[in-house]
C-alpha cells in the first residue's frame, strides 16, 4: 500500500468508514478505473474509490456490465490501487466470478485483495448470495453488498430498472428489503442501494446498523456514490435523471482537441517554444 503523502487526510480503512457513517457523517463514494482518475477522486477528497465493473460500459463500450472479466477487473484494480493511498478501494467481483462456487468466489475476491490491491470486495445480490459473502468475510476480507437495482441482472430485471415498486416477487419492496438484512445478517460492512424509491431506502437505512451506499436511492443513505464519468458530463450523453452533472468534460475535451487539430494544420503548433534546439 502506498503511504498516504503528507498534508492529506488520513487514510480511509474499513473501521474509520463505518465509525464515521455511524456518527452521522455523510460519506463521498466515487468510482474510477485508471490510476489516473484514481489520483483525481482520491486528491479531491473521496473516502471510498469504487472500481466498479460499469467499467465494462465506460472504459469497454459494452452495453451491459456482464461481458468484464476477472483479468480485466484485477488490472483496473491495480491500477486504481497505485493512485489513492488515501480512500478506501473496493473491486467489484463481476459477473459469474461468484455464482458458480464458492471456492471460484473465495478464489477471485482474494485476486482482487493480493493481485489488484484493494481493501474490500463488493458483490451484487441478497438473500441468494448471503452464504457466499458469509464465506469471504470468513476469509478476512470484507464485503461491501449490493441490493435494488443490481447491473449483473440486466437480463431478469429486463433492463437498468427501478426496483421495490412493486408488491411481491424478485424485486418487489419486501425482496429488497429482505436482501438488505441478509447482505447485513451475512457480515457485509457497508452496502449499496442502487435504484430504489427514496423512501424505501430511508427505511431499509433506518433498519441497518451498516453504512447504506446510495446511487439513485434519495438522500437518506449514510454515503452517495456516483460513476465519476456521468458527474463530470465525459460522455456528452445525457445521463440519468438520479446522475447530477457537476462538468461537461466532453465539450471541454473537444474543443481542447479541435484547437490542437486546427493549429496542427495551420502549422502553427508546435512553435520553437515547444521544439529542441540543437544545445
Ligand atoms: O459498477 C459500478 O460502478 C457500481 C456502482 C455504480 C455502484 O456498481
């Protein structure tokens, strides 16, 4: 682990995350991919860095997170790892690296952990996958959950849906809030809630003694957490209604390469200024 250079805050660990959430402060969660973001998120001041499989469709181009590897998620990892000595980092175990077994599951969070550096794991699901997160919090590494609106679904949920509008079955209200107590019951420290009515993760907070990580849940979660990407406009898609845009990177980075492109073909870059001379 890279020491944490002076002048910044402290070092972000797992006990001084939850102490902090349980004293009311609320905490800033960010996702990132590269080392160089990971410097960015972790320089502004972000307690938990998210290496979040949605790397799939923001570094990947996929339309879904379920094409992203364990290899590919282990190398954004590293990456990330060596950028933010300061804020808690989490990898996102992605798709099938957990379902099958769990042996596969024991196997690929301690990837993430000796391989790719980070200090915990995050896994989506509740009741289904409660003995898996049981099996890797055993093994000394700590699990932050996912619950509601979980992207490795895509497929049941028929697309990027709210979740716990409705009465009964797989992602009904009572399912969700179910999910959230076994995500707890299992050992998990902290837990996203993802695409939930805000007043239903009110509740499923007031219930819970760990923190609640909100993304498109309301304001009542313990720590919000956005993609890094959607806050700072990089796409130049409009984002999602839950998504505030603090930048719009995407004009700014064109118009930065227009004006290189045109003084390329003016001739006027590069200038002596930005040329060796022979001494
Ligand atoms: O993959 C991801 O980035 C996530 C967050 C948005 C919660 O799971």
């Amino acid at each position: 682990m890279n020491p944490v250079p002076k002048g910044l805050l402290p070092k972000v660990t797992i006990p001084s995350f939850v102490e902090r959430a349980s004293q009311g402060e609320k905490l800033v969660c960010l996702t990132a991919y590269d080392y160089t973001m990971a410097r960015l998120v972790d320089e502004a001041g972000a307690d938990l860095i998210l290496v979040g499989d949605s790397l799939a469709a923001i570094v990947q181009g996929y339309g879904t997170t379920l094409p992203v590897t364990m290899d590919e998620m282990v190398y954004h990892c590293r990456c990330v790892t060596r950028g933010a000595p300061r804020a808690l980092v989490v990898g996102d175990l992605p798709f099938m690296s957990y379902q099958v077994s769990r042996e596969d599951a024991l196997r690929n969070s301690g990837r993430l952990v000796k391989e790719g550096g980070v200090a915990a794991v995050k896994l989506e699901g509740g009741t289904s996958v409660a003995d898996t997160i049981q099996a890797i919090v055993r093994a000394e590494i700590p699990v932050v959950g996912h619950v509601g609106l979980t992207p490795q679904a895509f497929h049941r949920m028929g697309g990027h849906k709210v979740q716990g509008k409705c009465k009964k079955g797989a992602g009904s209200r009572n399912q969700v809030i179910e999910d959230a107590l076994a995500v707890e019951e299992a050992g998990a420290f902290a837990v996203v809630l993802e695409g939930l009515p805000a007043e239903l993760a009110a509740e499923i907070s007031e219930k819970l003694s760990i923190p609640t990580i909100g993304i498109g849940a309301g304001a009542s979660c313990n720590a919000q957490i956005l993609v890094t990407h959607d806050l700072l406009g990089f796409s130049g898609i409009q984002p999602p209604r839950f998504v505030k845009q603090y930048a719009s990177l995407h004009e700014i980075i064109t118009e930065a390469i227009r004006s290189y492109s045109s003084e390329v073909k003016e001739g006027t870059f590069p200038t002596t200024k930005h040329a060796y001379g022979a001494n």
